[in-house]
C-alpha cells in the first residue's frame, strides 16, 4: 500500500476528530461494550447509546455525502471542505449543541 498524501491524512484527521467529538458530546465515557456490525455501541449515560448512534451516523453519512460531492483531484475544494469540517466540529463542541441532524430537501 503507498503512503498517504498530506491531504489524505488531513482529511483522515478530520474524520477521526468528528467521530471523536461526536462520542464525546455523547456523553460517553467507557470502552465499547459492544460491536454491531460497523457500529460499536458504548456505555456512558442511559441516553449514551441512542445519541451515540444518532451523532455517529449522522457525522459519517454527512462526511461520505462530502466526499462524493467533489472530485479527487480538486485539492483547493477539498483544502475549503477541511476547514469548513473543522468549524463544524467546533459547533459541536459548544455546550449548547444537543444532536446533529442532516436535511435533504427536494427540488
């Protein structure tokens, strides 16, 4: 396998930071208590594994929406997206933010 490039590992960062930031504004504070699939449910707060879930999915299915969104050879747009990632996950982090949520609209 060939080594990453910067901008994979930038984006790559980015990804675990959200999951990370998701667990955490979940309230969970153990290990996995168990696997699911792809999914590893935790134990924290009796609220924990239902938000966890909820933020988890809704942190990769809006990051995967991204990624196919833009081609792999436009770097600038990519560049934008990580920083755009990054305020993101700094909303997230502000005591107020309670759950995440994705809107499709039809046109």
């Amino acid at each position: 396998m060939s080594s990453l490039s910067g901008l994979q590992r930038d984006v790559l960062k980015l990804y675990r930071t959200l999951l990370r930031t998701a667990k955490n504004k979940a309230g969970v504070t153990h290990s996995p208590l168990e696997k699911l699939g792809k999914l590893t449910v935790f134990v924290g707060t009796s609220h924990a594994p239902h938000k966890l879930t909820r933020m988890l999915l809704t942190v990769q299915r809006k990051f995967r929406e991204e990624a196919h969104s833009v081609h792999r050879h436009d770097w600038q747009i990519i560049e934008h997206m990580i920083r755009q990632g990054y305020k993101q996950k700094k909303v997230m982090e502000m005591p107020g933010f309670s759950a995440a949520s994705i809107k499709t609209y039809d046109h």
